[in-house]
C-alpha cells in the first residue's frame, strides 16, 4: 500500500508539471544520508514523506520544505509510544 501511495503521489506532482524522484526511505541510515540527497545538484525543492514517524523523522535534518502523509501506524500506534510521540511532535512542527 505504501508504494501505491507513493506511486501515486508521483504521477500527481508529475502531472503538475515538477519532477518527481521517488526513493524508499528503508535503504537510508540516518538523517544525513537524506540530507546528502538532497543537497545534491540540481538541489530538490521540496520533499514528502510517507509515514510520519517511520520515515518523517530521516527529514528533521534537511533544509527545504517538506510534508508527511500520515500512516495508519502514525495515528494508531506510535502516538501511544511517549518517545515516538516527542519525535513526530517535532516532525510536525518543521513540516509545511
């Protein structure tokens, strides 16, 4: 499901005429290895996010604007989790 929503979500920023780079956020370490990416030239002018924890937090280091799109697990589960809480707190705080 999360790369069909990924999938998707591709072909409408597409459509808007932006390109689009879709990568799985699993293959990276840490923080920095997304900040690296997107530093890269030409530098991305924004990022998205599937899952507010999961994948989210990898974006609290980067420097362009960026959205999440919540997961079932996001609302369901990882806010009962205090530490996962304060995380997704701050996520959603930098968001735009």
């Amino acid at each position: 499901m999360k790369r069909l929503t990924a999938v998707l979500s591709r072909a409408h920023i597409e459509s808007a005429g932006h390109t689009c780079e879709l990568r799985d956020a699993a293959v990276f370490q840490s923080s920095a290895e997304v900040a690296s990416l997107i530093e890269q030239k030409p530098p991305f002018e924004g990022a998205i996010a599937i899952h507010l924890f999961k994948r989210g937090r990898l974006f609290l280091d980067i420097q362009v604007p960026f959205g999440v799109v919540f997961g079932g697990t996001d609302i369901n589960e990882d806010g009962k989790v205090e530490q996962k809480h304060a995380v997704t707190e701050q996520v959603l705080l930098k968001a735009r």
